[in-house]
C-alpha cells in the first residue's frame, strides 16, 4: 500500500530533545519531507532529505533515513513552546507516475514548560 | 518570491449548497498544483493535483470535483455539498521536477450544516 505511518503524539518538556518517527513504503522515493503545521494554519516545509543521504542537519533539526527499514526520523534539539505543532512526514511516489506527495497522518507535539 | 493565495479562511454553508474555493499562485509559471483535504484530527488526504491548465487527476471518488481555468489558478467545486465534506481544505504548489516539494496555502476551513 501508500501508507506513510507516524505515531499520534509526543510529549517532551521544553529544553529536552524530541524525535519523531515515520515509516514508509516506497522504496522508490528520491525525497523525503518534514512538514510542520501550526494550529488553523496551512504546512510548512521544514526540510527534506535525499534517498541517497544517511542524515542531514539544520540548526536544531537532524533527519535520519535508514532505507533498509524505510525508516525516517525528525530530532528537533532544545525544543521550545514554539516547537508545539503537527509534524508530517511525507515522500513521493516516484514509480506511480503520480507527481504528489503522500503524508503521514501527523505526529502532535506538546512542549510542556 | 513565490507565493500563494486561497480563500476563504472560513466558511460555513448549508447542505446541498454549492462550493466554489479558489487558490492562485504567484510568482511562477507552470506549477504542479494540488487540493487536500484534511478531517479532524487526521492526516491529508490528495483530492486533486493538476500538472497543466485543464488537466486534473482524481485521486478518490467523491462530490467534489476541480478545474484549472488558467496556469496559476485552481478551483476546488461542488454542486451539492454534503456533511463529510467538512473538514480543512489546502491547496498546494510544486515546481515540476523529481523534488515535488510541495508549498501550502493557508487553509480553508469548511463546515456544513
């Protein structure tokens, strides 16, 4: 199938570190995408990685893909209040032809001060 | 810069009433446009994407339908709306490319009555 599965929730207090986890299904995908969404608001490209790529890091966000288990993981360090939002992840379909991304069903993060 | 718009940010309409929802792009020419749709508490759901004026691919059977009158714009409509089609609707651009990075716009939040 197309699923791309998260876990429903994170709880974290603020200043500690938060990783949210995705598995995928397409083998195929040449990207992978984090997504943020704040309340009522539309998503936010937050990074994406490479297929070819282990690990990719900008400022307080580190992605870890390990391919053989279609593995995607988002570590947000220092988490704040403001990191309090939906985070997706998504990949592309590359061998439907299809030119869109699926997401994830969003993993909600709760910063707790 | 790119940038795009929707409208409404909310909308509340009876049922069996028809729906109209418009998104445009600025800022670049030729984009892959998408419609989400996205329930309560759940992930997106792809309703549409377009990859050229008059072009439009259905992902799932359902009371709405779109149309891409020109380049930058994309309509989402329905003649009668129906209860379950409440929910938040998002509209989305891509460059066409492998990266299918997709841009959101700020959501319409759509309640029937």
């Amino acid at each position: 199938g197309e699923d791309v599965e998260q876990s429903l929730f994170l709880s974290v207090r603020e200043g500690d570190s938060s990783v949210i986890n995705c598995t995928y299904t397409d083998s195929s995908s040449t990207y992978l995408y984090w997504y943020k969404q704040e309340p009522g608001a539309g998503l936010q490209l937050l990074t994406y990685i490479f297929s070819n790529m282990d690990m990719k890091q900008d400022q307080r966000l580190t992605v870890l893909l390990n391919k053989k288990d279609k593995h995607l993981s988002l570590r947000i360090a220092d988490t704040q209040t403001g990191d309090s939002a939906i985070y997706f992840c998504a990949e592309n379909l590359m061998d439907t032809g299809r030119r869109a991304l699926t997401f994830g069903s969003g993993t909600r993060l709760q910063v707790q001060p | 810069s790119q940038t795009i718009h929707q409208w409404p940010a909310t909308l509340v309409q009876p049922v069996g009433s028809p729906l109209s929802l418009e998104c445009t792009v600025e800022g670049t020419s030729n984009p892959n446009l998408y419609w989400y749709r996205q329930a309560a508490g759940r992930g997106l759901q792809l309703l549409f994407y377009s990859v050229g004026i008059g072009q439009i691919s259905s992902e799932v059977p359902q009371n709405l339908s779109a149309s891409r009158p020109q380049d930058r714009q994309f309509i989402l409509s329905s003649k009668k709306l129906l209860l379950s089609d409440s929910g938040f609707y998002l509209c989305a651009w891509s460059v066409f490319g492998i990266n299918t990075e997709a841009f959101f716009g700020q959501g319409t939040r759509l309640t029937v009555v």
